[in-house]
C-alpha cells in the first residue's frame, strides 16, 4: 500500500515524507478520524512528529485533493482518503459515527440545483443525519 501513497503523492507534486506517508495510511484503515486521532495514529508509528507537522500535512493533502475534509454542522472536523466520486454521509446524532453513503442520484454533482443562480456547480455535499444500529439499539434496552 505504500507504493500507492507514494504514487499519490507525487501524481500532486508532493514530497513523498515519513509523516505524510503515516498520514495516508491512518486515513486509509481508519476513514472519517479527527485530527487528534490522526495525531495518534501516527505518533504511534513515529513518536518525534509534532502536531504542527500533521496538521501541515493535513492541510497540504487536502489543499492537493489526495484528503477530503468534512464537518458536519455542530461536529468535529473529520478527514477521509475516499476522494474523487462526490459520495456523501450518515452522521449518527447520538454517538457522532459517520458512515458513506454513495452518491443519491445520477451523475456527480449527484444532485441538480432547482436554481443554480449561474454557478457552475461541479460538487453536491449531502448529510444525512440519523442513529446508529448500536445506538438505537442502546436506547431500546430496559
């Protein structure tokens, strides 16, 4: 898997680096983390990083297009690997796990404005917004 984030990196002109490989490969096995998770995650693999390095690559891979950001009103910032087909999210309303959701309808932008005002749409973000299985299961126990 390491050649493939190494290709990636360079595909954008990035330097392919310790930390930016760590980055990759947290967001890769564990999609939709925190920073302060990612953080973790890595400094279990290299225990000098800073927080400063992985919030600039954080930053550097979302700025490239290889990291997608998302933030789901009133919740914190997540990171995923899964770019390039405009899937959208289920966010549970009691626990915060968010789940992909593939794209609602037809061709990306997945969905067509009723008015587009004269932008030229080339991105749909949906949230759907729910409970979980484990907490609606939680919440039906005696």
């Amino acid at each position: 898997m390491t050649s493939d984030f190494e290709a990636q990196l360079r595909s954008v002109s990035l330097r392919v680096t310790r930390p930016r490989l760590a980055v990759l490969t947290a967001l890769h096995d564990h999609p939709h983390i925190d920073t302060d998770t990612v953080i973790g995650l890595v400094r279990a693999e290299l225990p000098a990083v800073s927080h400063q390095a992985v919030y600039d690559v954080l930053r550097a891979l979302t700025d490239s297009g290889l990291v997608r950001r998302i933030q789901p009103m009133g919740a914190t910032a997540r990171y995923e690997s899964r770019v390039g087909d405009n899937h959208h999210h289920v966010v549970c309303r009691s626990c915060g796990a968010i789940a992909d959701v593939e794209c609602a309808v037809g061709h990306a932008p997945c969905l067509t404005a009723s008015n587009n005002h004269g932008f030229v749409v080339d991105e749909a973000e949906v949230v759907y917004w729910g409970t979980c299985p484990d907490c609606a299961t939680a919440s039906t126990r005696p």
